[in-house]
C-alpha cells in the first residue's frame, strides 16, 4: 500500500487551517482523499472548489443523482466511499 506523507490536523497552518477547518465544519472531519493534498493547500483548495462546482453548481442533474454518480463511480474503481 502506497503512503503518502500529510500533514497532522494540530500542524496545519494558514490556508491549510482554513481547509481543514472547513473540511470539519462539512463532514465533521477531514477524509483522507482531502487530507492527501495536505502539502500542497493551493492544489487542495482547487479541488474543493471543482467539487463544490460539480456537486453544487448549476447542473441539469439533481444532488442526489449527482450523489448517487459519485457512488457508482467509486463502486467500479472499488475505493472505499
């Protein structure tokens, strides 16, 4: 299994604070698929505004489908959702 180095909640700093506040505000804590990009906050920060866009923007879909894409997705990539 691969590892990759981030950087610990008590560690972070700055716009990474900022993300990982956030990320706890959302969902109570920070995944691992956010935490990834720990050591590199623009690049996370980027990321969370695609998804914000794709999962909350304007779209001929509606949440739940857009939701409910997201899971098949991860289902055939067998990730763990």
């Amino acid at each position: 299994m691969p590892w990759i180095r981030t950087i610990p909640d008590d560690e972070a700093a700055g716009p990474l604070k900022a993300q990982y506040d956030a990320a706890y505000r959302r969902a109570g804590r920070v995944y691992n698929i956010v935490r990834v990009m720990s050591l590199n906050p623009a690049a996370m920060d980027a990321s969370m505004a695609l998804y914000r866009a794709l999962m909350f923007g304007p779209s001929p879909l509606s949440r739940a489908q857009r939701e409910m894409l997201a899971v098949v997705v991860s289902v055939v990539n067998q990730c763990v959702y």
